[in-house]
C-alpha cells in the first residue's frame, strides 16, 4: 500500500444539480453516498494518511459532516483537513478547477491522489496505482474516451497526448462533446483524463504562482475560468511539471444531473455483480 492524501475538490456550487453537494448522493445498496462508496473503492488498495476537501461557504458543514462520518464508520486517518475556494466580490461563480486544486497550497504536504468529489473511480483502478506507481512522480491516470461517455450527454474531456515514453506532452480540454461524435478506433484507444491524478505536494505552489497572474489579467471578466488542463499545461511547457500517462481499463462514473444519480449507482451494483 502507498500512502497518500486524498483532495476532493467539491467547491462548486451545483447548480445543475439543484445546489445539492453531489458527493452526498445516495448511490450505495444500502444507501451510503457517493464519497462513501469512493472510500470503499480504494480503501483496502491505498493507505489514506489525510483526507482534504476543498469546499465552499455554502456546503462546507453537510460536506465535512459526511466526511467525518465515514471516516469515523472505516477508521481511514487521522488527519482531516478543508479550505474554502473563495468566490471574489465581482465573480458570480469560483474561479474554476486550477484555483480549487491550488487553494489546497499549505494544507497538502505529502504527494497526493486529486480526485473529483462527485466522480466514482473502481477499485480496479486504485489496485493498479496502489501496486503499479513510483510516489515519487507525476501521474495522470488516463481512462479510455468510450468508457468516459454514454448515450447522447454532453461532457468536458480533456484528451491526452503523450511521447513514446508516455511521458504527457498536453491536455486538450474538449467542451460539450458527445459519443456519437467519434469512432470506434477513438473510443478505444483515445485516453482523457476525469480528474484523477497522482501529484506531488510543490505542484500547488507552482499552480498557485501562474494563477495569481492569471487572476490579475482577468479580474474583470466574471465569465473566464482557470481550467486545470490549461494550467497543466503550462508548468508542463515551462519544465516545471513531468507527468506520465498511467492507463487504466477501470471503470467510471461522474454525477452531473439528478438523473445521473440512478445510472451510477445501477451501474455500480452491476459492476460489482460482476466482480
């Protein structure tokens, strides 16, 4: 087992999701919420040493009750930590995703696995960064495009592209996309990323240090965001950043809307029916 922290980003505010922190979603056999169930999938493959959350004014006391709770029920750590990603005055939304993973700066301290609080990653997956990667690297876990989307919903990905040492040389962030949009051939073997990353602590001060000049160029525009594959992106061209893709044949399920809710938690008791 690898010790690591884990960071949840759950800042935002829901808003399709009716406002509900989508991390307290009842998708368990008996009722346990999404972060319950993230817990049990990689519990028993990775020794969590701290739990960090980072949350917003609004949620923060249902989010950190849950996840006291569960803490408490499975006896994780003992180390168990939030910040609230600060909306300014003259902004309507957060800043986006690389300013709720770089608000972390000063409460991470050891490398550690960045997750979305509203995702379900399989233990499958967790089995394989417990055994497979060297803690002393960058990595982002890649899942194939197809098993990242279904039907006919619109989703954001990030596609990776890497060297022949699968070393990552970019993220492309790829808005509002569907399955249909694609092949067979990209379906199988294009890899994005769902926000699961294995990182080292100094990242977030790097991370931090662009946004404040990013911050500052924009401080006027309400309708711009920091996205985290952009930032990546940017410490990877400076040398700042090395990551390696780590593929993974797991499986994945994210919580957007309300109706998501059902298809998650039947796709995980079918899942795990099969195992």
């Amino acid at each position: 087992m690898k010790d690591l922290t884990l960071l949840l980003i759950a800042g935002g505010k829901s808003s399709r999701f009716g406002g509900e922190p989508k991390m307290l979603s009842k998708i368990g056999p008996n009722e346990e919420t999404l972060f319950e169930m993230s817990i049990g999938q990689m519990m028993n493959h990775i020794h969590i040493v701290q739990i960090h959350v980072v949350v917003n004014k609004e949620n923060k006391e249902k989010i950190m009750e849950e996840v006291k709770r569960v803490n408490q029920k499975h006896e994780i750590c003992k180390n168990i930590t939030y910040n609230i990603q600060d909306v300014p005055e003259f902004r309507t939304k957060p800043w986006g995703t690389a300013d709720a993973v770089s608000s972390a700066k000063g409460h991470v301290h050891t490398p550690f696995l960045l997750l979305n609080s509203d995702d379900l990653y399989d233990s499958k997956t967790f089995q394989l960064i417990g055994q497979v990667c060297d803690l002393s690297k960058n990595y982002i876990i890649g899942f194939t495009l197809g098993s990242t989307l279904s039907g006919n919903q619109k989703a954001n990905r990030a596609f990776i592209s890497t060297n022949e040492e699968e070393k990552v040389i970019e993220l492309q962030e790829k808005l509002n996309i569907e399955r249909d949009y694609y092949n067979k051939q990209q379906l199988e073997n294009q890899y994005v990323s769902v926000n699961l990353l294995l990182l080292q602590p100094s990242i977030l001060s790097s991370m931090d240090h662009e946004l404040n000049e990013f911050k500052y160029q924009n401080k006027r525009d309400d309708s711009v965001e920091a996205l985290l594959p952009n930032f990546l992106n940017s410490l990877m061209k400076q040398d700042i950043l090395t990551m390696e893709l780590f593929k993974t044949s797991g499986q994945w399920n994210g919580v957007t809307y309300k109706d998501d809710v059902q298809s998650v938690r039947q796709s995980f008791l079918s899942h795990r029916k099969e195992n």
